[in-house]
C-alpha cells in the first residue's frame, strides 16, 4: 500500500483540489462544523466517486459517467453534466475534456445530446433531457472562466453555442416556460429542471437577457404548485405550468405529481440562487421546504411525499437527504443545517443503486462546506487565506489535513504538492506540519521521513509537536 504512494506512482495521481471558497455573499456560507476535515473528506469523496463513476470503457477513447449496475451502467445526459460541475469545481481540466468530448460525440441535429447512451455507446435515447445539457452547458462556463478558452476546446465558443441551442429548442416560445427537452411546455414540465441561478449567468455571458424571463417564469411557476402544496414547498416530479397535474402517454398515464426522484433536487437547484445572487423568492422558497423537513427530522426523511408532506416513500437515502439539507443554507437555523451536513455525510447509497444519490451528494457536500462558488462571478483561489503562524501546540507535525493525526493521507498530500499538484494542504496550518524536519522547507526529506514514519522505521518526526 506504501510503495503505491511514492513518487514513481505519479502518473495514475489525481490533481484534484477543491476552491477552499470563503463561502457565499448571502445566506449561511457553510454547514461544515469544521472546514478542515470536511476539506479533506471532500478529496476522498471524489476519488471514490470517480472510481465507481467514471470510466473509458465505452467512451471511444474519451470517458463517461457510467450509471449504475441497476441501469446497466449506461450514460445520460444529465450524469454528464454533473461530471462536468465536479470536474471543473474540483481542477480535473483533463477528465472535463475526456467528459465534454464525449458528450458532444452525442449531440444531434439540436446540438444538444441524445439523453442516454448505453454501455457500448449506442444511443439507446434520443432528443434532449434540459437539465443536463444546462448542467454541461454551465461547466463550459465555468471552464472558460477557470481556465481560459485557449487550450484544445474554446470553452467559451462552446458554451455559448450550446446556450443559445437551449433557448432555441427547450423555452417555449412566448411564455418562457422550460421546456423538459426539444418537447413539452405549458401542457408538461419538470419543475427540477429549473436552475435559475444558471439563468442569471447566461443573460450576462450571451447577452440574451430574455434567460432572466426564463428565471422569472420558474418562480411564477413555483408560486402555482403553492397553491396546491400547502406551504411545504414541496414540487412534483412533472406538471402542467399552472401548477396541475399532468398525465401523459408514455406514462401510461401513472402520475408523476408527488415529491419523488426527480422533484428531490429542486432545494439545490433553488437555494444557489439566494446563495448567489439574493434572490428573495428563493430563500421564500427554501424556507418552506426547510421548515417543513424540520418537522421530520434528517434521520426520518425518506423517498418520496405528496405535496401536502403525505409521507409516500419508505428508503431514508442519500437523493433526499442531501438535496433537502441544501435548503438550510438560505435560513438563520445554523445548528438544524450542521445536523443536515452531518447527515448527508454519513447517508451514502450502496449498489446496485448508487450512481444518482451519490452523485448528487458530491454534488451538494461541496456546496454546503461553502465549495461550490459561482465561478462566472469568483475568482478561485486553490490556496487558504494565510493565517498567523501558531505556536506548538495549535497543530501535529505531519498533520496536513486538520483531523489532527498523522497517517498516509498526509502523506498522499505531501506527495502531490511536491509534484506540483496542489500548491496548499486542507488544513490552514498544513504548511508549517509538512516540514517535518524543521528545516524551514518543504522538500523530499520529509516526504522521507514520512513514509519512515508510517512503515514503522521510525517513531517520530525530527520536528516535534
């Protein structure tokens, strides 16, 4: 296990790093009791996300977010899209290419990608599912803005293609309703397809100010299911844009009108509005759902409700704990959120169903621990603000992620940033605990002495505690 983390093992490393974001301009900046350890365990999260997730196999010499044993690890369009939030959020420029080239490999006459894909990269679902080409759309964005448009792909070119496809072909013409894909409108939406902090940022980006009519038109819609949910918030999976429900053929017409799967995400996509931008409607919004899961409690919540908070489900998983933990970030109740974090922390799904809960649980463990910036609007930092030079006992020799222990993911840490890989450790002190010979430089000597450390050569650092 050692010998794996040596230097020679580079060239299979991650280059992950995480924005270590100062929070958000409005609304509780993070719900991590401690930043430190959930830095840290952010980094493992998405090492571990990758290795079930993302695969070449299939993917035409590119890579794919690969869905679950359960759904024949096939691809959707909206796995992709979060792979592209992840991979630029945390510094992977490599995987987001192999990610995007994929996906446009996809794209149809639209210029939009066919919803699924299967496993040996036949399609297997035509036409556009929005969330995902917004998601995708949105990471190009973000690309172009983290790390320039001069590279292999113009970020920026792409991305404001791939916007003004999406006005063209999923908002309705004259009512700026989002429509689910190239179909549907007034008479069938998805309500979690909305993401109107992503619409603000289009406005800006293309100049198409008409995106802020979509933003607006999502509220109003929001405000029309009020008046069916008695204040809890609570969305369907599908409906019509006056808020009633819709039956539709490819249903055989079951209804879609409860809190299920696909409603689950409207807290995340609202919250980032206010966490954002301030908008007032959607902390009206969250505060619903904040406070009607308040009465349940984050170890009671479970798979599904009807509007009115009529409890459907019966599985307590990470698709709905997560989700609704991201609403506490656009209240005043700091401890309840803490309680929500700490939840979405320990919820994690297992196979064979364990692609899309998963998923929106890196998703929203980087938004809540005050990680997920608007990258349109920020300029990133991957290094903590420098903090006053402690005195000795404020910090454990070795100790680079905060959790105040020594151990090999320390030691991973060191390996990386002397590869020029990270350029900062988690912890704010990370700097001072990796000179572990006190020599006033961080160099291979205490990466030396670390890997003696650990396999047992010695006991104890030259520099100590």
């Amino acid at each position: 296990m050692l010998t794996s983390l040596s230097l020679a093992g580079v060239s299979s490393a991650s280059s992950a790093s995480i924005p270590f974001s100062n929070g958000y301009p409005y609304g509780i900046k993070s719900l991590a009791t401690n930043p430190n350890e959930a830095n840290a365990m952010l980094l493992r999260e998405w090492e571990d996300w990758k290795s079930s997730r993302i695969t070449s196999s299939g993917a035409s010499g590119y890579r794919r977010v690969q869905t679950a044993s359960s759904q024949d690890y096939t691809t959707c369009s909206e796995g992709m899209g979060y792979g592209m939030l992840l991979a630029v959020y945390f510094n992977e420029r490599d995987l987001f290419d192999d990610l995007y080239r994929y996906a446009k490999k996809y794209f149809n006459n639209t210029g939009l990608m066919d919803w699924s894909i299967d496993a040996n990269g036949k399609v297997a679902g035509t036409g556009a599912a929005t969330d995902g080409d917004e998601d995708m759309a949105t990471a190009l964005v973000f690309a172009h803005k983290r790390w320039g448009s001069n590279g292999a792909i113009n970020y920026e070119q792409e991305a404001k293609n791939y916007i003004n496809n999406l006005f063209r072909y999923c908002v309705e013409p004259g009512t700026y309703v989002l429509k689910p894909g190239n179909w549907g409108g007034s008479d069938a939406l998805n309500p979690c397809y909305f993401a109107p902090a992503w619409y603000r940022i289009y406005a800006d980006f293309t100049g198409n100010r008409d995106w802020l009519k979509v933003a607006d038109k999502s509220y109003e819609i929001l405000d029309q299911i009020g008046k069916f949910n008695n204040n809890t918030g609570l969305v369907p999976d599908w409906c019509k844009a006056d808020g009633t429900e819709q039956r539709l053929a490819v249903w055989n017409g079951t209804s879609k009108y409860e809190y299920s799967y696909d409603a689950a995400r409207m807290p995340w996509r609202i919250a980032l509005d206010y966490s954002w931008y301030g908008t007032e409607k959607a902390k009206a919004y969250c505060d619903k759902v904040s406070d009607f899961f308040k009465t349940i409690g984050p170890e009671n919540i479970v798979d599904g409700y009807s509007l009115t908070g009529q409890k459907l489900g019966q599985y307590h998983n990470a698709t709905f704990v997560c989700t609704t933990a991201t609403s506490y970030l656009t209240g005043e109740d700091l401890s309840f959120g803490q309680r929500m974090f700490d939840e979405t922390v320990n919820v994690k799904d297992t196979a064979p169903h364990d692609y899309y809960g998963n998923t929106l649980r890196m998703l929203t463990l980087l938004y809540m621990s005050g990680n997920f910036p608007n990258l349109y609007n920020t300029s990133v930092s991957n290094t903590p603000v420098p903090t006053p030079t402690p005195t000795s006992d404020k910090y454990v020799v070795g100790d680079l992620n905060g959790d105040n222990e020594f151990d090999s993911i320390d030691f991973g840490f060191l390996r990386m940033y002397l590869l020029g890989m990270i350029d900062s450790f988690p912890s704010e002190f990370g700097k001072l605990a990796a000179d572990v010979d006190g020599n006033g430089e961080i160099d291979s000597m205490d990466f030396a002495y670390m890997r003696q450390v650990l396999i047992g050569m010695k006991s104890e650092f030259p520099k100590k505690n």
